[in-house]
C-alpha cells in the first residue's frame, strides 16, 4: 500500500483559512429567525432526539424550512452548538477542516494544539482527523456539530474523513447534516443500529393548523379549510407559503389571493426558478419544461418527450437533489404543484406552441402502455378528438359512461369536442353522451352517422402507433360499442324485440374481439345485460329477465359494474314483487341499497347509474311493499326519494313502478280519480308493458268502483288474464265486488304462473274464493280460506287486502280462530304467550279484544292498523340514534359522520341494536322497530 504523504499542521491558532482568506464569521453565526418564524414544537422535540444518535440528517428542498429549524432547535440548546455554513469551495479538505476547526473554537470547545491547523487547501494528514476524533471521544460533554447546506460537499474525500472523526469520537460528537441532498454517509449502517435521526420533506412540511398559524404571523387571519386548500396547493412547502402570505398582504383581498394566486407571476416563480431550474444542465432543464405537462411521469414516458434516453440517470438525479421531483414509487415521479405551474408557464415562453404535440406524444405512448385514462386525457388537451374517441371505442371502455364512476369525468373530457371529429368512434362517443343524458333524438342520430361511416369503413386501431397490431381489436370494438347503444336505445324506448336483436349481434361480436379486453372491462357485458333483462321485464317475460338479471347481480366485485349490480338487484326486487313475493322483493331492494351505499354517492346519473345511493328502483320497490303493508306514510317518504332520481322518469320500467306504486298509495288513502292520473307512466314506448297496462287498468277499475259504476268497472279488467296472477287476483276481487263472482272464479283458476308464485297471489286468491263461499252461505268454507289468507298473509305483514275487502270480511275476522291469527299485526291484542310473564304483568282473561268487538258491531277497520303489541327492549340513547338513521336508509359512514362517532363505533352499536331486537340484518331492524314503536 503506497504511502500517504503527511501534510504539515502548525499548531498555531490561525486567523485565516489555508488560501489565506480572513474566516467569515457569518458561516459560524446561527441564523437569524425573522419575526415571522414559526416554532412547530413537533419538529423541535424530534430533533432532540438528535443529542441521543451520532448523526441526524434534516432534508429537504429548497425553502423547506431546514436551516431555520435546526438554528431554532440549537439555539435552545445547553450543549455547545459548533454551527457551519458550508460552500462550494469546502470541498477541498484544507478549507473544510479548517472551517470545522474554526467552528469549534467559535462555540467555546476548540481542538488542542495537537489537532493542529491545516496549512495546505488540497489535503489534510490522516493525523488531523485522527487527533480531532481522539480529543473529542475524551469529552465529558458532547459537541453538536451543524453543517448547513451541506448539499454543498461533494468531494467523497471529504465524506471518507468525516465518517472517520464521526465512527471515532463516540458520545463526545453529535453531528447534524441539513442538505437538500443525500449524503455519501453509510446512512443505511446507522440507520440499521438505530443511530440515525431524520426528519425529511414529508415531515418539514407545514399542516393547515400550522399554516393558519404562520399566515397569522404575518398579519393574515384565514380559516383552516382556505389554510387546507393552501397547503394542498403548496404542499406544505414553507417557502411558498411565507412568499404568498407576503404578497397577500399587498392584496385588497387575501384570502381571495391566496386561493387563486398565479403561480407563475408570483414571487414563488422567481424563487423556484432561480433555486432549482437556474443551474442545471440543458438537457435537466429541458427535460422539466417537457414533463410538466404531465401529472406523472416515468423514464420511459419522459423519453417520448424530450425524444432522449437520458430521463432515468436525469429524474433519479433530480430526486436526489431534491429538485421539487417526487418519487411515486415502481420508477414514477410528479412534480411538485406549484414548480409544475411555473415550468407550464416556463415552457410557453421558452418552446411556444410546442406543448400540444408534447400532449399527442404522451397520449400515444400512454395508449401504448395500457393507460387508457391518461391517455384520453392528453389526447383531449391536444385536441387530437378523434384519437381520444378511437382509443375509448378501441379499448371497449366506452360502457365507462354509464357505470357511474369515472362517467362524469369521460363526459367532461368529450364535452369540448367539436364537429371536426368526423370518425365513427367520435360519432359513437356523442351517441352514449346524449344517451346518457336521456337525450334519444341526438343519441340515436350520432349513432346512425357511426353506423353509416362503419359501413364504407371498418374502425381500425385508434392510431397506427397506439397499440401493438397483434392485439388491435378491430372494426369489431366500434361495432360491438354499437350494440350496447343500440341496446340502450331501444331500452329506453321501450321496444324488447330490437333489445334482443342487439343482444344476439352483441354476441357474436364479443368472439371477435381480444378476450382480454373483456376481461378488462366487465362493465360492457354486465350493461348489455342489464339492458336485456330490463327489456324482457318490460316485455313481461320475468322468468327470462330473471335469468340474465341475476348473471349480472352475480358478477365477480368489482368498482366497474358495483352500479350494474345495483340496479340488476332492483329490478329483480321488482320482479318479485309483481310476482306476489314482498319479503324476498324488501330484502333484494335493501340489498340493492346497500350495495349502492359502496359506490360514490356523488356519481352522475344515467341508464345503468342511478343517481347517489340506489338507482330509484329499489326505492319505488321498498314504497309499493310499504303500501301493501299499510305503511303509508313511509311508503310516501320512499316514492319522494326516488322522485328526486332523473331515472324515475326515464326509464320505461322505472316509470312504471312509479306510477304503480303512486296511484296504489293514492287508492289506499281513498283519493281514486288521482290514482287515475297517477296510474298513466306518461313514457312513450314502441311496445306496452303487459304488467304496466294490467296495472293501469286495475287502477282504473278500483276508481270506477269507488265511484258506483260497477259495470264499468268489469269492462275495464277486459283484457287481464291469468298469466300475470297478481294482476289476475286484484282483478277477480273487483270483479267480485262488482257483482260477477263466476267471472272473478274464471280469472282465478285461469292462472297461470311462469313460475312460483308469491303469498300475495295466494292471499288473494283466497279471500276472493272466502267471499264467494260467504256469499254462498258456505260460512265453514269461507272461515277456513280466511284463515289460510291471514297465515299466509301474516308472514309477510300483507294487510292491504283485508284493509280493501269490504264489510263481508268483518265476521269472519271477529271469530276466534282468526282474531288469533290477526292479532298483533293486522288488529291490536294482548301479547304473545310468555311475553307478559317476562313483563312482570299478571297473565290477561282471554276473550275478544277490543278490536274484535268493534269487528262484532260492524264497525270499519282502522285506516292504519295498530303494530303489534309485543315488549320493546330496551335501547340505549346512542343506540336509537342510531336506529333512527337507519330508517332514514343512511349509510353506516353517513350515521358516523352525522353523530360524530367513528366507524367502528357505529358498527357495535348496529351489533347491540340486532342483538336486542333479534334481528340480522339493517331492513328486519327497521321494520322490528316499527312493530315494536321504537320508530
């Protein structure tokens, strides 16, 4: 090993640095704090942590507070504080030793004349850091050693001899490095022996409570949501929010400046510039004018702008230095807001018009990589619409409109789009626009134009460059986007057959497409789906609606088709009920909700969307079981939320259900002729519903009844038959009350049902069948079928159709088998065996109630029944809050938020609440609840 040479010391205290220059006091002084400083004790009480580990390293950018937090820190300091501002000519060792050596005598702790002095610039002996090392380890008290800007030093010489005197002075040396940069220290060594304090940008970075305070300082009184907004804006960078809180005072308004503030025009701008963009190499600046047109970057995309190999040596660098270049992790970056602003500005002015085809270049390499929203973003601010349309269509993303999660976005991006975007996939774009919006005459225009030009040219590829040729789809993708609308149109105009024939081409088309594509975007096939399915309940085929609606409900989770879930559960819901089963119909439209609930409830609305919590269906489902169970009031709460839902008006069947349920509620509060009017969906449809129209007409012959008209009546139900039972058992009970029980019989045993039918249908059926036996003199007969009705009719809480029965049902319930069967849900009475005994209440002579008495005189039922008398458990205060909510239908975030209670919080009390009420689930709650007059 060669020999290294001995550079003379002397032991003389100098007065001047080896180049013979007059020591600058002001590198040893600590910096002053300004009047506006201010002291954050949490970054305070973790640099003390500093006097516990050999080194600590505060790092940051430019302006991010560093220097004044480490000279605020040591000035509180009893320890000797040796403070040094480090420059660019300390990397020659000489100096720096010499400096160090100066900053230790300066704080009263200088090396003895066995350190020596360095007498030569370029070098220093091993002897110098050995002595220095060996004085220092001797110390009873520990010497903290502050070197700022240390992102000055560069020379590894430099380095090697400080990690020597730091290794070997033990507990007598506490350094702190405050650099922008990494120091060539083993950081990792000391960071593994827990040696090592940090506090880096994340943490240097003001909070909106501390921003609010710093801007007070200043002479600025502003909220802590502006001051949040401000340091989002920012990122707490402390620099920029003591130069805008500066030009705020100059403002006539404030807190208008500070929230609207031009970056690039602002002193921020010059300090930026001048701290991080001034200085770097050509290709460095070049490469960050280039790149702020993006919100994030990687090497690979940098290099499609600049047209270089260089950005990975170049961000890493940029990074390191901590040039306002943050690291998103996998090798992405983004700038910081406020740099990127400058940079945009920076670029108009240094490249001017370059920055759209900057755009089309990463539109195209985005498109290539797989980043279709990214992509359609860039394609937008370069006005390049038809690549931006094609690579939606070319993707199979165009289903994205409808599902409600990144809809409203997509429709923003489109919505500048003009009439120059002349190809097919830009046409389609405007179709599912309009089409989203309910707009048919536009919707299906555009989507006749795309139609017209796919047939003189099949849609290729977005862009020759945007996707590899072996993976491009085709003028298949642009077809197949022209089946689902076609599918919505025909929907939303109420004709099933062409559905269905958009259906089969939609099927065909999905072979030629790449599978993967499919795989992608799930949302495509769930939306033609629930199209279909919603088309054949329309149609009245529920069975084979029922099939594809429940495909969709079953479709692996995911955030794409959460929303097809959703309204596929409504519906099924729906079909339930029109089938007489309310109990199965309440738990699938809870379900729908609570579904719902996991979406954005801020999502747009649209065909497949819904709009917040529920698409309107599930709503209009949860009114009409309401009604049948007499729950009038809820059931008008119900039909108010979905009115507020633009589906409740535009889709056929969403229409439908609202007009059933509204002209149903309206029946059972005794206003006919309304539910006349209301019975009308008042939607143009190429094909009527056979549901909706028995429905209708049911309607209409209720009406005609309440006022005298019997033979009207029976005209109107001309026309229903037995293959909708629930119609068919409403039908024959107004035919029977309008006087023709063999015609009510024959509707009866006509039924026939395309699958189970409901307790409803069953309910019905025999209270009709019981009064023409009653009507008969077959008492036996008609006692009996009135008691199976209130078994049946009892699990479900089905009272409407003893409500609405008439004067004949009145004896028949006053007897002793069905007043059992009645009581505690459809009449008052005493509480069920055991349930007095537990009361504390001695046992009650059984007899008629009172209620049963009444029945006895002739007396009309109750317009709403009284709920069952059973005991009500105690809940505490929270928790009926907390019940209350629930049946307000709010989300468990949306009862966190409103009672101020975390999550989990919520969550134990809805355990207690199901506990109590012996329940599972948030709908059996709601209605135990009612039962029990808790609610």
């Amino acid at each position: 090993m060669p020999a290294v040479p001995v550079v003379p010391t002397v032991p003389a205290v100098p007065c001047a640095d080896p180049l013979g220059e007059p020591f600058l006091r002001t590198r040893f002084a600590l910096p002053a704090r300004p009047a506006t400083f201010l002291r954050r004790q949490r970054l305070v009480d973790h640099l003390d942590q500093a006097l516990g580990t050999p080194l600590t390293l505060v790092n940051g950018a430019a302006g991010a507070g560093k220097t004044l937090l480490a000279a605020d820190w040591a000035a509180g300091l009893r320890s000797p504080v040796a403070w040094l501002t480090v420059e660019a000519g300390d990397r020659r060792p000489g100096v720096f030793w010499a400096y160090v050596l100066q900053s230790l005598r300066a704080c009263g702790a200088p090396a003895s004349d066995a350190v020596g002095v360095p007498v030569d610039a370029s070098g220093v002996g091993r002897g110098l850091p050995a002595a220095l090392a060996a004085e220092l380890s001797a110390r009873d008290r520990p010497v903290v050693l502050v070197l700022d800007e240390y992102d000055c030093m560069t020379a590894p010489e430099v380095t090697e001899q400080l990690a020597f005197v730091l290794r070997h002075a033990g507990r007598g040396l506490r350094l702190v490095l405050v650099t922008r940069t990494e120091p060539l220290l083993p950081l990792h060594r000391y960071r593994a022996a827990g040696e090592l304090t940090e506090i880096r940008a994340a943490e240097l970075a003001f909070t909106p409570e501390e921003a609010a305070a710093l801007l007070e300082l200043h002479g600025l009184s502003l909220p802590v949501d502006a001051a949040r907004a401000l340091v989002d804006r920012t990122r707490g960078w402390a620099a920029g929010l003591r130069l805008s809180a500066l030009a705020a005072r100059e403002s006539a308004d404030p807190e208008l400046y500070l929230k609207e503030f031009e970056a690039d025009r602002s002193t921020v701008a010059d300090f930026l510039l001048a701290e991080v963009l001034k200085g770097r190499t050509p290709e460095a600046q070049d490469l960050l004018l280039r790149v702020s047109v993006l919100k994030r970057f990687c090497p690979g995309l940098a290099d499609a702008l600049t047209l270089r190999t260089d950005a990975a040596p170049l961000l890493a660098g940029l990074h390191r230095e901590n040039a306002f270049v943050e690291h998103l992790g996998h090798s992405w970056y983004q700038l910081h807001p406020l740099f990127g602003e400058i940079l945009r500005a920076h670029l108009r002015v240094r490249l001017p018009g370059v920055e759209p085809e900057l755009h089309r270049r990463a539109a195209r390499w985005l498109r290539r990589s797989g980043f279709l929203p990214e992509a359609l973003a860039h394609g937008a601010a370069a006005d390049d619409w038809d690549f931006a349309a094609g690579a939606l269509v070319d993707d199979l993303a165009i289903g994205r409109l409808f599902t409600g999660l990144c809809s409203d976005d997509l429709t923003q991006l489109f919505s500048p789009m003009g009439p120059e975007a002349r190809s097919p996939a830009a046409d389609l774009v405007r179709a599912a626009r309009d089409l989203s919006r309910y707009d048919l005459d536009h919707g299906r225009a555009h989507l006749r134009h795309a139609e017209e030009r796919l047939a003189d040219d099949a849609l290729g590829p977005a862009d020759d460059t945007s996707r590899p040729a072996a993976d491009a789809p085709g003028p298949a993708a642009a077809r197949l986007s022209c089946a689902l609308l076609e599918a919505l149109a025909a929907r939303l105009t109420g004709c099933p057959p062409q559905v269905e024939e958009a259906a089969e081409a939609a099927d065909e088309l999905r072979r030629q497409v790449p599978a993967h594509l499919l795989d992608e975007h799930p949302e495509l096939t769930a939306l033609l789906l629930t199209h279909l399915g919603s088309a054949r309940l329309w149609a009245g085929r529920f069975e084979d609606a029922r099939a594809v609606l429940t495909t969709v409900a079953g479709t692996p989770g995911g955030a794409s088709t959460v929303l097809l879930r959703e309204e596929s559960m409504g519906h099924l819901a729906l079909l339930d009920y029109l089938n007489g089963w309310l109990d199965r119909a309440e738990r699938k439209a809870l379900a729908a909700l609570s579904e719902a609930e996991r979406a954005d409830p801020l999502r747009p609305s649209g065909p497949g969307s819904g709009s917040g919590p529920g698409s309107g269906i599930e709503r209009l489902v949860l009114a009409a079981v309401a009604v049948d169970r007499h729950e009038l009031g809820r059931a008008q709460a119900l039909l108010d939320e979905a009115a507020r839902l633009p589906s409740a008006t535009r889709d056929p069947v969403t229409a439908a259900g609202r007009a059933l349920v509204t002209a149903r509620l309206l029946l059972a509060r005794g206003k006919a002729r309304a539910a006349v009017e209301a019975a009308d969906p008042a939607v143009s449809t190429a094909v009527a519903s056979p549901w909706a129209a028995s429905h209708e007409k049911l309607v209409a012959s209720a009406a005609h009844l309440a006022e005298g008209r019997p033979d009207s009546a029976a005209e109107v139900l001309r026309g229903i038959s037995g293959d909708q039972p629930v119609c068919a058992v409403e039908a024959a009970a107004l035919q029977l009350a309008a006087g023709r029980p063999r015609d009510a019989v024959d509707l009866l045993d006509g039924i026939r049902a395309e699958g189970p039918t409901g307790p409803a249908v069953a309910v019905g059926a025999a209270l009709v069948r019981a009064r023409v036996a009653e009507e008969a003199g077959d008492t036996v007969t008609a006692r009996r079928l009135v008691a199976q009705a209130l078994l049946d009719a009892r699990r479900e809480r089905l009272r409407r159709p003893f409500l609405g029965a008439g004067a004949w049902i009145r004896p028949l319930l006053a007897t002793a088998p069905s007043r059992a069967l009645a009581e505690g849900w459809l009449t008052p009475g005493p509480p069920r065996h055991g349930e007095q005994s537990r009361r504390g209440e001695p046992p009650r002579h059984a007899g008629p109630s009172r209620r049963g008495q009444r029945l006895r005189r002739g007396e009309p039922l109750r317009p709403e029944p009284l709920p069952s008398l059973l005991v009500a458990p105690e809940l505490s205060g929270r928790e009926h809050d907390v019940l209350e909510r629930l049946a307000r239908m709010m989300s468990t975030e949306e009862i966190a938020a409103d009672l101020y209670l975390s999550v989990n919080t919520v969550k134990t009390h809805l355990k207690s609440v199901y506990r109590k009420l012996a329940v599972n689930r948030r709908g059996e709650a709601v209605r135990r609840a009612r039962e029990l007059r808790l609610l």
